[in-house]
C-alpha cells in the first residue's frame, strides 16, 4: 500500500522535499504555526496535519563545514546531527522519510523504491548535486564518517594538491588543506583573470587572492585545464544518459595527476580536486502545466515562494533548487524557508488567507579561508578584516545553524498572522 494512503482524508498532507538548511528550516517553522502549543491557549486543539519530510539522509548536515570537515575528520564528524536527535521531529504528526525522490508531480512525490506521498502542499528543498568529495554519498551518520575519513586519507597522503576552480568551494578548499597542512604544495588554478565568479568587485577578488598567497597558495590564474590524466569520474559524466549514477557518488578527485594548461604548461600533483560548481535537479519535476518552470538558476519562484505558475498555487520552493537569489546561500534558503512555512501556515488555518511576500537581499559572499582569514562582501561593501571577524564563528557556524534550527530545542509557539 502507497504511504499516503494510511492517513485519514480530512488530515491536510504537507510534504517538505530535502530536509537540510531550507528544509528543515520550514519544518521548524510549520511546527511552531502549526504544532506547537500556544501557551495564551494550550487547550487550543492542533489543526490535522500530517507534515512529512523526506531526504534520502537520515540527518542534518552543515556543508558550510565540509572543507574543513575534509581535512579535520574530528570537526566534520560533528557537522552531521541525526534527525533522531531533534526533539520536536519526534511530534506526533510528523513523520521522517528516508528515501530518495525520483519524481515530484501535481498531487504526489514518489519515491526510487516505489513509495509515493500524496500531498495538499509540497515545499522543494532538494538543493543542488555536487560530486564527491563535497558532495556526499552517504544516507548515514556512520556512512558519512568513512566518506570524510577516505577522502582526507587521500589528502593526508598527498605532498601536492591542485585544486581547480576558484568559485567559492574551491577557494575554502585550498585554503583549509593549505592552512591545516603547511608543508604540502597546494595550488589552485582558475580560468579567469580573478577567482569569485558572481556579482563581486574584482578589489573584493583581488583581496581573496592576496589572503591565498600570503596563506602560502600557489595561485594560477587565466589558465584553462584542457587535458588531466588520470580522469576524474566527473569528467565523462553525462546527465543526458539514461540512469546516470548520482552526482554524489562519482569523484572529482584524481591522484597522481599531470594537468595541462590551455598555455600549454604542465602542472603535476600528488591529488588533483576539482572545484567546478554543482548540477541542478530539474529532472525531478514533473508539472506538465508548468514545463518551462525550471530555469537556468532554478525553480522560477514568486516573492510569496510558491512557484511561478497559476497551476500550482501549493507548491513551494526554496533554497538552492530555485532562483531565489544570484548567489546560492544557506541564510538566503532559509530565510525563504521561513516565508513558504509561513504562508503554507496560513492557508492550513485558513484557506484563502492573504500570503505574505518575502523581502530580496543584496547578493553576499563570506570566504572562510583557513582559520585566521576571511572575506566579506555583502552588496557593494568589502568589509574591513577586524569587522567581519566578528561575524566568524570558530566552528564555521555550526552551533549558530543548530541553534537557528532549533536542533536542539523545542521551537516556541508563533502565529503566521
Ligand atoms: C563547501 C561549501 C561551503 C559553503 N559555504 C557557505 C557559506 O559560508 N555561507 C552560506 O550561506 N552558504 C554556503 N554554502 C552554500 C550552502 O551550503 C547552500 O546554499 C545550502 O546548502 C542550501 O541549502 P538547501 O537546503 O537549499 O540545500 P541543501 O543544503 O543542499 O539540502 C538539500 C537536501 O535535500 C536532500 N536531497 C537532495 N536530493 C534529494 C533527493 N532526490 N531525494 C531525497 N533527498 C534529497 C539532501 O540530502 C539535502 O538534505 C556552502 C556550500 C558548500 C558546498
């Protein structure tokens, strides 16, 4: 029998597709609308909901951590909490998937084992696909501590370290193995004149590759990699093939490389990583009156975070997965979360309720470059270093996402009104 097909049909089904920042940051907030008790009315009986979150991991994880968390196994262990250690997902009326999903459709979600979940309102927080090693195979807490251990065996065993792509992933990455392994020769090359595509200034660029060279960084730039052997698995993954493994488990990293230059120069290195953005999930949707929804930055969204057709005023979608912001961010998924939560909230009281808009921001960027080095852009200003220090968490903001989420406590009553 189909899951959805256990609960009554009078219960309102709210489906949340990927539990991570944007996810999980919705859940948090339909369950303070929704579940929690409101203590000016405790005997207020809970609106029948059924709120499902499905994610083919069993836990919250703090990517912003995870190129540290490669090269310091203890502090990336920390990185994963278990969904069963947050108290309130324990609720009753929630209930937690672990399954991958295949397929998002007008009514239903379905699963890759077959499982199906009809809904009255879905919010899409799938994110996006990386490969390995930052995107991560592993659906478990255990599974995912062998993952980081492998890849920082190969970054522990390597002298030299190229790492290709100058976005922000590669940027952090080079700078945590340089920072956590001074006597290893890291370089990192990029195609263009400066690092840090996106809407920055080129000082803003111009400061990030000064803090790699002063780090120690070889930085090349203006230089194309047109040949590397050995491969890496991403180099021939074509997602236009039928069944293609998920990103997540094909390797960007390769050992023993010898990369050519478009220049023609030759750079060889002990593991060469390569840093060059992620793949978008749009072949999971399934809307037919809304084939075209699917941009190139994403899900096409309103200010109200439900998606951009008249045919599906109860779909939402936040995060990554949409094209919210320019810059993908994890405050700018949650914060998107929080407004989708809310106007879900709203129509769940009361159907017809006017929704809420959410507000846009200036497109930002912090670099966590090793421990002692950052840079900040936040619209047109670059901040001065002593500024943003301030704003830098030691453990690159793990315990501040805990806490926002409220992974740790039971998040408190509030009216979506
Ligand atoms: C190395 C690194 C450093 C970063 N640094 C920063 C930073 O400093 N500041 C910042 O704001 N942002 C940073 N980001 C970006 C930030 O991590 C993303 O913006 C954020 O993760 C987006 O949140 P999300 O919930 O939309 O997607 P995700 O965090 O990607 O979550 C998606 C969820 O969906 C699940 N999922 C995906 N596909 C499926 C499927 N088919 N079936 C079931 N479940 C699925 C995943 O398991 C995951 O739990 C960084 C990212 C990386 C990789």
């Amino acid at each position: 029998m189909s899951p959805s097909k256990t609960s009554e049909s009078s219960t309102i089904k709210i489906v949340v597709a990927g539990g991570n920042y944007a996810g999980l940051n919705a859940m948090q907030h339909m369950y303070s609308s929704l579940l929690a008790k409101d203590p000016k009315d405790a005997a207020k009986p809970s609106p029948k909901v059924e709120i499902t979150l499905i994610d083919r991991r069993d836990g919250f994880i703090h990517c912003i951590g995870l190129t540290r968390g490669l090269t310091e196994p203890e502090f990336g262990a920390d990185l994963w909490v278990p969904y069963s250690t947050v108290p309130w997902l324990q609720h009753p009326s929630i209930r937690v998937v672990s399954g991958t999903v295949a397929e998002m459709a007008a009514d239903k979600v379905l699963l890759s084992n077959g499982d199906s979940y009809s809904f009255d309102y879905l919010l899409i927080a799938l994110g996006l696909s990386r490969f390995a090693p930052i995107g991560l195979r592993s659906s478990t807490k255990a599974e995912y501590i062998d993952e980081i251990a492998e890849s920082h065996a190969k970054i522990h065993a390597a002298q030299s370290v190229a790492i290709i792509g100058g976005g922000a992933v590669g940027l952090e990455l080079a700078a945590d193995i340089k920072s956590d392994f001074p006597e290893k020769h890291v370089t990192l090359i990029h195609s263009r004149a400066l690092p840090v595509p996106g809407p920055f200034k080129d000082e803003f660029r111009h400061m990030v590759v000064d803090i790699l060279k002063e780090i120690g960084v070889d930085v090349v730039l203006g230089e194309r990699v047109v040949a590397q052997t050995p491969e890496s698995g991403d180099m021939s993954y074509d997602s236009a093939k039928p069944s293609p493994p998920p990103p997540e488990h094909v390797s960007t990293m390769s050992t023993n490389a010898e990369l050519t230059l478009a220049s023609g120069r030759t750079i060889r290195a002990d593991l060469a990583i390569r840093c060059l953005g992620a793949l978008d999930k749009r072949g999971v949707l399934r809307l037919p009156l809304a084939a075209d929804i699917f941009g190139a930055d994403g899900i096409a969204v309103k200010d109200t975070m439900q998606i951009d057709s008249e045919h599906y005023p109860n779909i939402y979608a936040c995060g990554d997965i949409c094209s919210r912001a320019l810059v993908k961010l994890a405050g700018v998924g949650m914060y998107g979360a929080y407004i989708a939560a809310r106007n879900i909230a709203r129509s769940v009281l009361a159907a017809g309720s006017k929704l809420e808009d959410g507000d846009r921001y200036p497109a930002q960027l912090m670099l966590l470059l090793g421990k002692d080095h950052f840079a900040l852009q936040l619209g047109d200003e670059i901040w001065e270093k002593e500024r943003t220090r301030e704003h830098v968490h030691k453990d690159m903001g793990l315990m501040r996402c805990v806490e926002v989420l409220s992974l740790h406590k039971e998040p408190e009553y509030v009216s979506p009104d």
